[in-house]
C-alpha cells in the first residue's frame, strides 16, 4: 500500500513540475522558429553550459593526448623530460591565462590589435550579468575555463618539436611566455573581435589561431635548436631516431580525437543540435579520411605503412577541418582532411630533408596543415561569406607572427640562460640530465 | 670436454632445448643478442628516412658437453635449429680445459 502511496506522490509531483513544458511538448511544431520559441530559456542554458563544460574536459584530455604522443615517437631516455614539460604546460598555461590571457584575448572594445588584459574577475554566483543568458549561451566561468584549456595547445605543440635536446628551464621560459602573451595577443585579433575578425577571417575553432600557431613557433624554435646529436651526418645523410613506444603514440592519437570533439564541438559555443552534431561529423570523418590518406601515400610514397605516418595523418585530417569544421559539407570535410593526410607525409619528409629536425612533425601536422585548413574555408565553405583571399592573408598573418614572436623569444633565451643541453647530457638522456631519474628504471634499453 | 657456442634464431630455442634435452645433456645458458653474418642486415624506412637493421636480433646458447656428447649434440642442434633459409646461424666448438661443480668440488666430466 505504502509504495502505492508513494509512487502516486512522485506522479503528482512530476505532473506537477512538468505541466507548464507537457503543455509546450502537447502542441504541434509546426517549424523550427516554432519549435525554439516553445523551448524554456533556463533548461536550454543549462544544457548550453554543460556542454561547454563537458567539451572543456575533453580538450583537457588532449594534453594527455600530447604527452603521450610525443613520448611514443621519441627515445626512452627523454620521456621524463617530456612528461615533464607537457605537466608544466598546461598547469602555466591555465595559472598565466587567470592571471593576463584571458583579458588579453577577450579585452570587449580595443583598437583590434594589442590589449593587455588584467586578472580574471571574480562575479558573484547571482550576477545576472555574468551568469545568466545575458552573459553568453553559458556562464562567465565556462568562458574562461574553456578559452584557458586551448591556450596551453598552442605551446604543448612545440614541446613536442623541441623534444630530446631543448634545455628544461629555458623552455619553460619560453612555454610561459609564449602562453601568457603571444598566444592570446594573436587570438584577440580573430576571436576577441580584433581587426582580422572585422576583415571577415573565418577560423571555427583555431586551425590558425592554435595550431598554424603552435606549428610556426616550433619551426622558429627547432631552426635556433638545431637537429638532434646524430640525426644528420656531416657526409649528408639523414639518420632515423626512432620513436620507442608505437602503443604510446598510438594511445596519444586516439585521446586526440576523442578530445577533438570538445575542441570543436565546444566551439560552437552552445549545444545548438545541429551544429554541434554537424561539427562532430565534419571533425570525424575529415580524421578518418587524413588517416586513409596518409596510410596510401605512404605506402606507396615510402614503400611501407608507416604507422607514424597514420598517426600523423589523423592528427593532419584533425587539424585541417578545424577551421572550417561549422560550415562544409561532410563530403567538403572528407576532401579537407584527405588531402590534409597526403600533405603531411610529403610535408614530413621534406621538412626532414631540409635538416629541420622536428620528431614528431608538428611542424607539418600542425603549421602546414593548419595553413591548409583555414585556406580550405575559402574553397569548401558552403557560406558565400568566407573569401579565399582573406582566409589565404589570415593564415600567413598567424604564420608569419608566431614565426617571428618565437623566433624573438628562443634567440634571447638561447644568449642568455641557453636554449640547448651540453652534447653529453644530450647523449645520455635529459631524463637522467635534467630530472636525475629514469622512465623506465631498470628496464631501459643501453643505446636508447 | 667441449663448450659448444651456437648462434641462433630466436625462434629455434624451443627445439634446440628439446634436442638437447632428449640427448640427456644437462644444463645451457642462453643470451640476447644482435649480430650479422654472411646475410649482413636489411634496409628499413622510417618517416620517410632510410636505416640500416645492421644487427639483427639473435639467441646465443652455450653448452658445456663431455667428449662422447659432442658430435651428436652439434648435429642435434643443427638438426633443430635449420630452416635452409639465410640468417640460421652458426655452430662453434671449443675445448674446455677443466671444470668445477661449485657445490660438491667434483671436477672434469663429473662436475657437468
């Protein structure tokens, strides 16, 4: 009798707190505008805020991402020192972008070009401005925890770059300043409505503003570092160093595309159905086509499925589409990430025989492809808006200013504190040289 | 007696082991290793760049046997050991001069 009684109470209240929205589901949608007008403002922000907030916790997934990749395709005896920089990266990242890069990024009115931002603010949990609809599709809090876990990206990329020779305290130098101003300094100009953005620049969710970015830093930064000890012989040739852990950079590829689902995905800056559904089919399949794509041109360009070149290629297809990842096609997704998967390869091994030491290539998945991407707005958006021209200039301003800012920043650590560990602790390991400990403790191969 | 040294794929471990053991000889060592002979190494591709696998991945066992068991346990591990391909391996004979069973202070054949 007693559960009788009981579920009749839980009926009367669910009648109750639903009748006002079984009124609404009653009615017959007769059209989207419809259908909107009859949804409730206060759910509707709720599920645009979780969303944020689940999205934030997948693009923080992706520095595990990182970390692991970059420890796979380079030597046992330096993954300490990778672990360890790709720990500090998004830890700086976050504390410097509370205490300067989110303002700096997202200043409102400015001159478009430069605006150094203060701390973040600190509204009250009731403030309507801040919190509330007023404010955004989500709260002030989401806004600043997912901007700050893509600001830590665009170092993480040259950590990756840098790896097996790059100094430990001059790097973290350089992360943190790269992160605190550069980073948000060149976002301002496309996403804090800066004067790229007043062109009509189309980048979604950072195919320049993260990763041309990241990808062009490292290209300053691996020219001022010079190759690592061993990889080009004074007679010319070019040395392989093998990466020591394929299930490593495997495990770092696949949370990168899980994450990219936040990284995209949340920038739609709701959980408006269709376009966070669309961006999760572009971003997906332009992965699976840069995977296909890079899988064939290896294996005919170099002979052999290189497994590395598959990673890559996901990563390419990955980064292609993030530009334009809110306004293709599926089909324009498809041919964005292909071809971004056989630019990579070629990219890859031309960037190698150039002498440009960069073992995991992000320089080519992250600066070529990133260039790639955003151009591809210009020749796959399905909105008339996006100009060719303006995605070509956009792209090669983000380029050209990463290039220049890293180039600054790495010279003057390099004649100062140094940028390079002496040729002995590179060639026992920054593991042991840097950290005083082993990854691997006992188990370590000698020449590795 | 004799050591005999053997330089062997790793694969062919199991059956050496069990030639041996049907022989009634009691006792190898075995090692990783990595070497080349005749066949020398192959030409691998990584990321597009080119490397020598100089030396190849091998096992090396050692095998100290009285003199009536040398011959039969060459031909047992020849026998296990052969796949006709190249990168088999080599056998190698050496006398031994004297041998002391740690425990119990027997020498010569008693102490193997």
């Amino acid at each position: 009798m007693s559960k009788l009684r009981s579920n009749f109470a839980i009926w009367t209240l669910l009648v109750l707190i639903f009748g006002g929205a079984a009124q609404v589901v009653g009615q017959e949608i007769k059209s989207m505008e419809a259908f909107h007008s009859a949804t409730i403002a206060y759910p509707k922000f709720m599920v645009d805020n979780l969303w944020i907030l689940i999205a934030t916790a997948l693009v923080f997934i992706m520095h595990l991402g990182f970390a692991t990749l970059e420890t796979g395709l380079t030597r046992q005896k330096n993954t300490v020192n990778i672990l360890f920089k790709n720990l500090f990266i998004i830890s700086t990242g976050l504390i410097t972008y509370a205490l300067t890069g989110f303002n700096t990024m997202y200043p409102g009115d400015f001159n478009g070009f430069l605006a150094i931002g203060g701390p973040l603010a600190s509204p009250a949990l009731d403030d309507v401005a801040t919190m509330t609809s007023a404010y955004a599709d989500y709260t002030y809090w989401s806004d600043f925890i997912f901007q700050a876990m893509f600001a830590a990206t665009a170092a993480t990329i040259v950590s990756g770059a840098v790896a097996e020779r790059v100094k430990l305290n001059g790097f973290m130098i350089y992360a943190t300043i790269l992160v605190a101003f550069f980073y948000p300094i060149a976002g301002s100009w496309k996403w804090g409505g800066g004067w790229l953005d007043q062109m009509g620049f189309h980048d979604f969710a950072g195919s320049s503003i993260v990763h041309a970015f990241g990808g062009f830093s490292a290209l300053a930064a691996v020219l001022f570092l010079g190759p690592r000890l061993g990889k080009y012989t004074p007679t010319g040739e070019i040395r392989p160093v093998l990466g020591h852990s394929m299930p490593m950079a495997t495990i770092g590829v696949f949370l990168l595309w899980l994450g990219w689902f936040g990284f995209n995905g949340g920038s739609v800056l709701s959980a408006d159905p269709g376009q966070v559904s669309l961006v999760f089919v572009t971003t997906t399949l332009a992965a699976a086509a840069g995977c296909l794509a890079a899988i064939f041109t290896s294996s005919f360009y170099l002979k052999k499925p290189d497994i590395t070149m598959a990673l890559n290629g996901i990563l390419a297809g990955l980064v292609g589409i993030t530009a334009g990842a809110d306004s293709v096609t599926w089909i324009g997704a498809i041919a964005i990430g292909a071809i971004a998967g056989i630019v990579v390869v070629f990219a890859i091994v031309f960037i190698d025989h150039a002498k440009i030491d960069d073992p995991v290539g992000a320089v080519s998945v992250h600066g070529i492809c990133g260039i790639w991407g955003t151009v591809a707005v210009g020749l796959f958006s399905t909105n008339p808006a996006h100009s060719l021209g303006i995605q070509v200039f956009g792209t090669l301003t983000y380029a050209l200013f990463a290039f220049i800012a890293s180039s600054i920043l790495v010279l003057i650590i390099k004649y100062t504190i140094g940028i390079r560990v002496g040729a002995e602790e590179e060639d026992e390991g920054l593991d042991l040289g840097e950290h005083g400990q082993p990854a691997y403790a006992d188990f370590q191969h000698i020449n590795n | 007696m004799y050591k005999i040294e053997a330089y062997l794929r790793p694969s062919a471990l199991e059956e050496v082991q069990k030639g041996l053991g049907d022989l009634g000889i009691a006792g190898m060592s075995v090692t990783e290793i990595r070497g080349f002979g005749r066949q020398r190494g192959h030409r691998e591709v990584y990321r597009g760049a080119e490397y020598r696998i100089d030396f190849v991945p091998k096992i090396k066992i050692e095998v100290i046997v009285k003199e009536s068991d040398r011959d039969p346990a060459v031909d047992a591990i020849v026998q296990a050991a052969k796949t006709g391909k190249v990168g088999d391996g080599k056998v190698f004979v050496l006398p031994v001069g004297e041998a002391v069973r740690i425990r119990t202070g027997e020498t010569g054949d008693a102490a193997l």
